[in-house]
C-alpha cells in the first residue's frame, strides 16, 4: 500500500455514517381533505415481521443502487397503490440514526389524489389522516429512554483505563407520542412529524419577525 493507492480510494469516495446495517426512507404525506391539509399515515398489516399493527408513514427499505428519494416514492407507491406522478415530492426533510444502526431518511410530498379512493396494499391495514392544524397547536408528550452498556462475556477489561470502574456513557433517547382521537402516533414517526412541524413553526416565527 503506498500514498497513490490510498489517494485513489478516497479521491471519489462518498462518505457515509459507521455502522449502519439498514438504510429506510419515508415520505411525510400531506394531503388535502376538507379543504385543509393533512398528514396521511398507515396502519401497519399485524401480519407484518416488523413493527406490526403499528402508524408509520408510507417508506421502507432503500434498494441497493437506489436513491432514498427514489426509495420513498417506489415504497409509496408500492403501499398506497399509487403512480408516481401522484406523489409532489416538495423536498428533503431530516434524517434519522437511530441507536439501534437504522438510518432513516425522509422526504416531504404531496400527495395529488383524493384520500377516499387509495387503496393500500396487503402491507397496510388502513390509511387515516389527521389534520395538519392539529399538529401545529399540540404538543407532543415526550419521555425518555436511557440507553446503558451492556457487556458481552469476555470483554477486554484490561486492555481500557479502569477496568471494569470504565465511565461509560450513558446515552438519551426521547420517545414522542401524539394522541389524535383513537389514534396514537409515536416513537419514530412521532419524531419525524415533530421534527418536521419544528420546521414550519419555526419558519412561520421568522416571517413574523420580519413582518
């Protein structure tokens, strides 16, 4: 290995996080109905290997060769029996590592059909929706998890500072809940409808300022 070698690895090299084993991308749905916008969420099939009879918005796994606005929009169209060009993509919104090594991107659309005639695939128990105002006068319940160092047997104590007295951190991890009617809408989800209404909040507070 000489300097040239190492040159050319990195000379394209597109960085990415460390250990993430899957990668998500979802779309934070808007919609109109009654005149007003709303987010559309699904009711995960309890069929499901992961997070069954759970509220998640439409996404999924990112294919390999795939880009996660290309991963939202075909998971989207996949579960809500869509076309492409009913989904509006309006952009990017935040991505999520989540300490479990899932990274989960997301994407704000619109979703140009009206909600009465979608009908979701075998993976969805059912669509609902709950309007964009609500979320925009409520504020989530928040409580948090802590995440601590479990060691596995035979650990190297020897080998850091303090053995086993090591001061390992201890890592915080809020868990959001939204109460709509009978619907209750939390943990990842809730966190990226959160994120994403901080936004609009906060745009509408800087343009009042301004005004």
């Amino acid at each position: 290995m000489n300097i040239d070698k190492i040159k050319q690895i990195f000379k394209d090299y597109s960085p990415k996080p460390i250990g993430i084993e899957k990668c998500f991308s979802v779309l934070i749905s808007l919609i109109q109905k009654d005149n007003s916008l709303h987010l559309l969420y699904e009711l995960r099939s309890k069929t499901l290997e992961r997070q069954p009879g759970e509220i998640s918005f439409p996404g999924g796994e990112i294919e390999s060769n795939e880009t996660p606005k290309n991963a939202a929009i075909r998971e989207s169209c996949e579960e809500l029996n869509l076309k492409p060009n009913n989904i509006e993509i309006l952009g990017a919104a935040d991505y999520l590592l989540t300490p479990f090594n899932y990274l989960i991107y997301s994407y704000v659309g619109f979703l140009n059909i009206n909600v009465n005639t979608i009908k979701p695939n075998e993976e969805v128990e059912e669509v609902f929706t709950v309007p964009l105002e609500y979320f925009l006068s409520h504020e989530p319940l928040v409580h948090n998890t802590y995440l601590t160092n479990e060691i596995d047997e035979g650990f190297p104590y020897d080998l850091i500072p303090n053995g086993k007295d090591y001061n390992w951190r201890v890592g915080k991890y809020p868990v959001y809940f939204y109460v709509y009617e009978d619907r209750i809408v939390w943990g990842i989800t809730a966190r990226l409808t959160y994120e994403f209404i901080k936004k609009l909040k906060r745009d509408d507070s800087i343009t009042e300022n301004k005004s």
